[in-house]
C-alpha cells in the first residue's frame, strides 16, 4: 500500500464511522489508542506509511 492509498483508506474509515454514529455520539477519543504505555507512538500501519502527521490527518 502506498502512502496516498493509506491515506485514503484512514480518511474513508474516519468518515464511515463518524457518518455511521453522527448524531449519537456527544465526543471521541480517538488518540489514546495510538500511544504506548510510555508515551511514545505505537507501533502502527498508520505511522510507518504516514508518519506522526497521521494523527493531526484523522483529525480534519
């Protein structure tokens, strides 16, 4: 997968969930899961394609 295609899947993903529960839900906690018990970035398919920045991406 290239890094314009992890792109696209993170933003279609955000947008099926947000659109799936919009109106039912009051927040979002959304980062937790992308930071380890240190306080380091975890580990994911997301930072290796997209590095840090797609954090701040999931986000707009």
């Amino acid at each position: 997968m290239t890094a314009d295609e992890a792109r696209q899947a993170l933003r279609a993903h955000v947008t099926a969930l947000v659109t799936r529960y919009k109106g039912r839900i009051w927040q979002w906690d959304v980062v937790n899961e992308v930071i380890e018990e240190d306080g380091s970035l975890r580990k994911t398919a997301w930072l290796e394609k997209l590095g840090p920045g797609y954090i701040a991406d999931a986000f707009r």
